[in-house]
C-alpha cells in the first residue's frame, strides 16, 4: 500500500485539487492519503475538511510545524509499504506511482525515486546538485559543462532511464517506509527548505542512491503551496542553508559562506535584513518556527 503525506497551509482549494489527481490516477491501487494541516486559519481549515472528511485522514497541528515535522506527523500515521511526500500543489497528470513503486520493489539500493517534474510553463528540474562554496560562486551551469558525469545537466529531458542525482527536487519524493525509518525522517530542525539536502546526505550515509525516473511525469505549481511574507521566505531559505552547511560541511566552509553572503548583501541596502542571519552564532534562533515557551513555576 502507499501512504501519501499531503501538507495543508491556507491553501484548501490547492490541496482538493492534488488530492483530486490522486484519486483519479490511483483508481484500483491500494492507498491511503493523510493530510497534514498545518494549523491553518480557522475558515481554510473548514474549507478543507468540508472537501476531504469522510475520505481522507486529516491531522491537524496546534502550531505551523514546517515542512519537515508536519511531514513527519503525517508519517507515524501512515500504514503504507511506500512513504509519498507530496507538495500540496502538486498534480499527477499520468500513473507515476506504479512504475515507481516497481523501481523500487527491485532495487533495494534506492533510498528516494522522484518522477520527472514540469512546470506550468514548460521548465523542469526534478534534481539539485549538492551545493558547496564552489557551486555558490560559480553557478550550476559551469559545473555542468565541465564536469557532465557528476553534474549532468538538469535541463536534459532526453533520459529515458533512471539516473542517480546528489538530491532530488522536495515537492514529490516517494520511500521505502522502511528505509525514510532507518535514516531517521525528516530533520525537524528544518522549518523550510533544503529538506532534500539533508535527507540525501543521510541517504547516502547509509548506503542508499537518489534516483530520478524520467520517463513519467507530474505538474508542479511551484510556490502555490507557501503562504509566507517574501522577506521571510527568503531569510528562511538562507537559515536552512546555513544550518545545513553546519551540519555537513567544516566550520571553516561554513564560515566562508556566512562570509561571502554578508559582503554581497553589505552593497545590497535592500538585502540589510538579511545581515544577521550570516553574523547569528545560533542561526536556527531566527527562523519562522513558533517559539513554545515554558513558564517556570515560581513558589
């Protein structure tokens, strides 16, 4: 059985429409579809359980837990031999889980399998390169040109078969429950962004590939699932990075890229916010994730 994991945040009617395409594509499969809501004003949340009640498990958290530990809610729900991980504005246009689950039922060595994604415009990127301070300076596309086995070209979409990546793209990634298990889930330190990053580390740590099947697609809306202030979005993505940079990568990389984003932003009055993230000994300290606090007791 497949256990999809659907994250919902103010976007009922984004969320109805994915859920719709699973519906339509996984006629006669056997699966399952949790909802996570990730404490959505009062009247979307309504909006919601009005649309899937009755059909669908719908867990919904006190607090907007991010990507990774709503995911992971949904998750110690599921029931599923296979983990989906969906964005919440994601269609599937065609059957893409059969020959997935398929791949992966015969290559034990396959941590994560995406399809291949496209864009309401045309472009399509199911993967990333890992990044590095070489790649910041530099760009994917001189990496691409100069070394093609190691970066091949993410805007080739001639592959007919399935190719190993350093990460696949976050907003369709489909696991062996066991193995999204053993490598621990999702980093919950993580509030948005560069979740694929980390879990693709970890996966390989353990001996497992990422794979992209390019010969099957879905649609990715990308952006319609992120309800946040722009400013905010774009502090965050650079809190994940660092924090991910940290985690994988020595201090002195670590410095050099906190380094390297603070002087390009010193010329940039516009991009003044951003300065303390690059300066903040505890980056995490910054990001959008609610704060719970404890009240000691006094006596």
């Amino acid at each position: 059985m497949i256990s999809f994991v659907i994250l919902n945040y103010n976007t009922p009617q984004v969320t109805k429409q994915c859920l719709d395409s699973i519906e339509s594509i996984c006629e006669g499969m056997a699966y399952e579809i949790i909802v996570v809501d990730n404490h959505s004003a009062d009247e979307n949340f309504e909006a919601l359980v009005s649309g899937v009640a009755g059909k669908h498990q719908i867990v919904r958290s006190k607090i907007n837990t991010g990507f990774g530990l709503g995911n992971m809610l949904g998750a110690q729900q599921a029931q599923g031999d296979y983990l989906c991980f969906l964005n919440s504005d994601v269609v599937l246009v065609e059957d893409c889980i059969t020959p997935l689950v398929d791949y992966l039922s015969t290559h034990p060595d396959v941590g994560v399998i995406t399809p291949q994604q496209y864009r309401p415009h045309g472009t399509a990127f199911a993967f990333r390169h890992e990044f590095g301070i070489r790649r910041d300076l530099l760009g994917d596309d001189l990496f691409e040109r100069l070394f093609p086995k190691r970066f091949p070209r993410r805007s080739d979409l001639t592959r007919t078969e399935p190719f190993a990546v350093s990460e696949i793209n976050g907003s369709f990634m489909l696991f062996p429950t066991e193995v999204f298990w053993e490598i621990g889930g999702f980093d919950t330190n993580i509030f948005l962004f560069h979740e694929e990053y980390d879990v693709a580390r970890r996966l390989e740590g353990a001996g497992y590939k990422n794979v992209v099947y390019p010969t099957v697609r879905f649609l990715h809306a990308h952006g319609a699932s992120s309800q946040h202030d722009k400013k905010a979005i774009r502090r965050e993505r650079f809190i994940s990075k660092i924090y991910c940079y940290s985690k994988y990568h020595h201090p002195f990389v670590t410095f050099l890229f906190r380094m390297e984003n603070a002087l390009k932003k010193l010329f940039s009055p516009r991009s003044w916010y951003l300065l303390p993230v690059f300066f903040r000994g505890n980056v995490l300290a910054l990001s959008m994730r609610p704060c719970v606090k404890i009240k000691k007791k006094t006596n």
